[in-house]
C-alpha cells in the first residue's frame, strides 16, 4: 500500500529506516521545515512538501502516517480522515479527550481506518508478561506500580517544547496506560493525583509548559489499582524507566520496559508463592517490532476490507484518563473517567509456538505418512523432572518450583521418578499456572506393561499429580519386566526399595522380563486414550524398527517420540523419519554426555557467539526442530537452559556441531 508521512523529525527518520521491510511504499513526506521533508524523500524516493493540503490533493495514498508533534497530532489527522485517507497517527490521538472521540466517531462515520501508537501490547516482552497473568500464576492482581521517567528532554532532546507542552503523561504515561488497558479494560475513576513543578527556576521550559511531575492512583473497572510516576525530571538513566509491577494474591510480576520493542533475557521476572523471584526469559529468539509495525498491520487489514479502530478507541481512552490524572491534580479529589469505552481486554495467553522440524527433514517418497489424529504444540525447550543425577536420586521440586516461574510450559514426569505426589502439591499451591497452561507428559515404568497394571499406573501417577489427564502419555521403555505391585511415592522410600521394586531380577541377576509385546501394550495405551486419561500417546527409548512397527499397527499412531540425543548422539535416522510423519522428537539428557560440554569444538561455537557450551547444545537441538527436556538443580542454570531457546545459529555452526556424531557412542 502506498502511503505518506506527515512530520519529518526524529521519529520520522526511525518510521523510514525501516520501510524497505515492509509491504508499505512511501510516495510523499510533509513537513514545514522543507530540508527535514527533503532529507527523508531523498533517503526514499518520495516527494518533499512542505503544504499538507496541497500534499492531499496531488497524492493519491491512502495511508498517512502522522508523525508530527504531539499537539499537531489531531488536527493533521481531523484534515487527512476528512481527505478520505486512512491514518495511523503516533501517540497521543490526541490532547483532548472529546476531540479524540470524534477522530474516531468521525473515521467510523466514513468508513476509514484510525490507528494510533502506541502499539507496545504486542511486543514480545510484553505478550510474555501477559501470559503469565492469562496463566493464573499471580492470582488476582489487585495492585500495579507503574513507573515513566521519560528523563530531562532538555537535555536528550534537539526540539523539547513540544515534550514539555504537553507533559509527561501524553508522552510517557500513555506505554504502561496502554498496556494495562489493553490487559484489564477501562480505568473507572482517577482516586487521587498530584502534579508538581520540580524544574529549578532557569529550566521551566516556559510558562505553557504543564508539570514535570505526576503522580496518580488509578482505580480500573476489573478492580486492580495502580500507582502511576510520570515524570520528565526523574532522570530515564535511573532505576526506574518504564518499569510496570504487578501484585497478586500468589505472586508478582515485574515487566522491566513497558514500551520494549523486544524481548531480553530478563525482560520478566516472575515470583509464584512464597519463592524467590526468578527471570521468566522469553524462549523464543530475539524479534524487535520495528516502528512501521502498526501502520503496516493497519494496511494489511484495510486491504482485506476491513476498517479497525481498536487501538484509536484505546488511545482515546488513555486520554480521557490523563485528562482526568490532570483534573485531579488541580481539584485534589477523586475524579471519575467517563466517556465510550475501550476495547474489551483478553487475557488468554498468546499459543505456544511450536518448534519447527529442521526444513531438511522433509518427507521421503513412498514412506507411511500416517500422523497422530490430535496433533500436539510444544514450546521449544521442556524440563525433565527425573530425580536420578550422576548415580543418586537428587530432590528436584525446588528446581521443578523455579522452573514453574521461569515459565517452562512442557514438564516431563514418570512413575519411575517417585515424586508425582510433590510436583502435584506444587501444581495446586498458590503462585502456580493454571493447568491449562501447561503440557503435562507422564510415563508408566516397566513393570507396569500387563493388562489391567498399565491402567493402574496411569490413574496413580494422575492421582498423584492432582492432574484429570496427561497431555501425553508415553511408554518408558518398550521393555516389559515382570509385576511388583503399585509403585506410589517411590521418593519416600529407602533406595534399597525403590531399586527392589523398580529393577526386578531373574536368578541370574538379570532383568526378570514379562511376555507383553510391544504392539499389545500400545494397544492397552490405546484404550487409556478412549477413557480420556490422556490426550496423545508417546513411545521412548525406541529404534526406527520398533517407532515404524507401532505406526503401522497402531489404530491411534505415537504423537511424540522420547529419545537420549545430543551431538554424539544425534539420532539423524529416527528424527529424520519422524518429522516425515508428523510426529514430535523429545531429546533426554542433552547435556549429560561425557566430556560433551568441554568439547573442543562445542566451546569454539560457543565462544562465537558469547553464550554457554550447555546453551548452545539446546539450540542445537532446538534448531534441528526437536525439543529438548534439560534437568538442573542449579536455579541460574534452569533460567538459563529455557533462555537457551532464544539463541540462532549458524548453519555452519550447526553442521560443526553435526559433525561430532560419533556412531560408537554408547551409555
């Protein structure tokens, strides 16, 4: 769509830079100063004006992009919707509340399409932060502080009058105003404010400038209340910038950039219960919103016919409640915020994306294509509950509990692993996400093959995890050893007798095996699905021969496979074979390979790229479409095995990596 830029200043200049990534063409930029319009149309081709009028009736666009100063804002886009254009206007809408109303009464009117910054709600980092709130790990948010120190635009700023003409709140307060309105709905009354004049006497900015200051308490219709600083004096370089921190009933959250165009490592933290606070890092590689994303988006969907003004009706509301912060402040009473409302907030958390297969494991000719009927998403890093560590059991709940608020959604559990009963006494307590949220796969043992035992097994472990049904569940090993009666709460056990009911053995000190075929008991997992204890069903430890010999038979084939695998060990054939036929890969201790993180070339790779020997063999792994379930006691090391998601290497990398395949390799 061809579009045009009304304003050619700074925020211009940033629009620009990125436009040969979009679908956009800018044809004209307006701007009274002649040499900023031309500096920008040189750098794109478009036509300088310098008339906005004149602009309108010589160029046909349907997009204008107003980029012009704050208190420009409304009436340049009153004139462009009354010139037919569609218009995506930078923050505010406008500086008063009625005026904006009519922009957007008046776009409706005529058919056109109204969108205004800022459009901070769908960054990464702050679409992380809201599915924790979606996740129901805070419990009821009841109060906010939320923090917008734009710092001394006297002194970062070539043109400040505008910033102090219109105040900290139409210029700062509007990123977190935005994002909690797009998160809770309307503000509902302005409790209290106060505004004060905290320039020294020489650097007032002039007698229209409005207060550095503000602060406000906010009452929002969903009951939450928040504690709002703008301000132009505290300086942006201190502790707080555009810092948001949310308070529940069973936990907090603190979002560090309301107005992030990406997502950091620790651009959330997250506190669930009564435990530490953790960084919540966003497992997905880093993705900055370029400027130009809100008006493209707008384009997108005038030309599929439709006319959106949702984030117009939202800035309008942002305004009445700034307006509302000011009347407050000079009455120094309670001041309610009337006015249309805003678009109804959805806290439903954004789906996990799943991990694509590497696009060089495509589908073979003539292979069996058959897929699992209930297709699964799985988020690219999971976390392995197992409590087994270098020849001890070892007491993972806490690191389970960490893992919990780093915001690992896939956890790997099993019957064998003795410590169901906790995880579920973690899944219940306060500071926990709900079930919903999270991808649940457990796995009967060995002894628990025959008929009527695997049955038993399946409910104990739900029992036990407080769970109706798993997400997936999946055989341990495709051997079947012989019955020891139900295994409950192994964890509480002597070793001795957990090993006695675990590793039964013959007269000759080998594992005492039971005659239950493979294809019998996929069958009995089969009707474990039927009786809707589990969603899908899983296979582990298995070999492309014995995977094939289920998919062949099966009436409802294996939607994951579970399988050891790191660079030694990259099982090439089964994933390859896998991906071929819709089916999910699990690697299991990709880490715990002798020497595998002192490995000369793994430590060259990630010295390349500034990372750990662990990180870079998850994103190995992550890269190569298959999900990794790393384990650690470590709390940095849990943060930093999800955060290892994030990262992309190079395809040379990559095949450096691939080629530490070492077929003798043997555990």
């Amino acid at each position: 769509m061809d579009c045009v830029f009304v304003g050619a200043g700074a925020v211009a200049e940033k629009y620009a830079a990125g436009l040969t990534d979009t679908s956009l063409r800018l044809t004209a930029v307006c701007d009274r100063d002649v040499d900023r319009a031309r500096s920008i149309a040189a750098d794109t081709g478009a036509t300088p004006y310098t008339d906005l009028t004149a602009m309108l009736a010589s160029e046909p666009a349907s997009l204008v992009v107003n980029l012009t100063s704050h208190a420009a804002h409304a009436p340049v886009t009153d004139e462009c919707l009354a010139a037919g254009r569609h218009v995506f206007s930078e923050k505010p809408l406008a500086l008063d509340p009625d005026r904006a109303d009519r922009l957007v009464e008046s776009a409706r009117e005529r058919g056109l399409a109204l969108g205004c910054a800022p459009i901070n709600h769908r960054g990464d980092a702050q679409r992380h932060a809201r599915s924790f709130l979606a996740d129901g790990r805070l419990g009821e948010v009841r109060l906010a502080y939320a923090t917008a120190h734009v710092g001394r635009v006297t002194s970062w700023h070539s043109r400040p009058e505008s910033f102090l003409a219109v105040g900290p709140l139409y210029d700062g307060a509007v990123y977190p105003l935005s994002l909690l309105v797009s998160w809770f709905g309307p503000v509902e009354r302005v409790r209290r404010a106060d505004a004060l004049d905290a320039w020294p006497g020489d650097r007032t900015g002039g007698d229209d400038a409005r207060p550095p200051h503000v602060e406000a308490t906010l009452a929002f219709a969903a009951g939450v209340q928040v504690s709002l600083r703008a301000s132009f004096y505290v300086d942006h370089r201190s502790r707080e910038f555009y810092g948001l921190e949310l308070h529940g009933d069973d936990g907090t959250l603190y979002l560090r950039d309301a107005g992030a165009q990406a997502a950091e490592t620790e651009s959330v933290t997250v506190r669930g219960g009564g435990r530490e606070p953790t960084a919540a890092p966003h497992p997905f590689p880093r993705r900055e919103q370029p400027y130009l994303a809100g008006p493209e988006r707008l384009a997108r969907a005038v030309e599929r016919g439709h006319r959106p003004e949702a984030s117009a009706r939202r800035s309008a509301h942002v305004v009445r409640v700034c307006a509302a912060i000011e009347a407050a402040a000079a009455s120094g009473g309670s001041v309610p915020v009337d006015g249309p409302t805003c678009p109804t907030p959805t806290l439903t958390p954004p789906p996990v994306r799943p991990s694509a297969p590497s696009p060089r494991q495509g589908r073979s000719e003539g292979q069996n294509q058959r897929q699992s009927r209930k297709a699964i998403r799985l988020p690219p890093v999971g976390f392995g509950c197992s409590r087994y560590r270098d020849g001890d059991y070892v007491d993972r709940i806490d690191s389970v509990a960490t893992a919990l608020d780093a915001g690992y959604r896939l956890f790997d559990s099993a019957e064998l692993y003795g410590n169901e009963s906790r995880i579920g006494d973690l899944l219940a307590a306060p500071g926990s996400p709900d079930r919903e949220s999270l991808f649940v796969l457990g796995k009967p043992w060995n002894t628990n093959h025959g008929p009527g035992y695997l049955r038993e097994a399946c409910e104990g472990s739900l029992a036990e995890l407080g769970i109706d049904a798993f997400d997936c569940y999946a055989l341990h090993w495709p051997d079947a050893w012989t019955y020891q009666g139900p295994l409950r709460e192994l964890a509480s056990l002597p070793v001795d007798e957990q090993e006695r009911l675990t590793f039964p053995t013959d007269e000759d000190g080998e594992p005492a095996r039971a005659d239950h075929d493979l294809l019998d008991t996929w069958r009995r997992l089969e009707r474990l699905q039927e009786a809707g204890l589990t969603r899908t069903l899983g296979l582990c430890n298995v070999t492309v021969p014995q995977v094939a010999r289920v998919v062949d038979e099966a009436t409802e084939p294996p939607a994951l496979v579970q399988v050891e695998r790191h660079p030694y060990r990259p099982r090439e054939e089964l994933v390859a074979w896998c991906h071929a036929r819709g089916i999910r890969v699990l690697a299991h201790s990709p880490l715990s390979a002798p020497g595998l993180l002192a490995n000369p070339v793994v430590e060259s790779v990630a010295d390349d790229v500034g990372t750990s020997p662990a990180a870079v063999v998850l994103a190995w792994n992550v890269q190569r479409g298959v999900v990794p379930i790393p384990s650690s006691v470590d709390p940095d090391h849990v943060v930093a095995n999800l955060a290892a998601a994030r990262l992309r290497l190079s395809e040379t990398q990559l095949a450096r990596l691939d080629d530490l395949a070492d077929p003798s390799f043997e555990r």
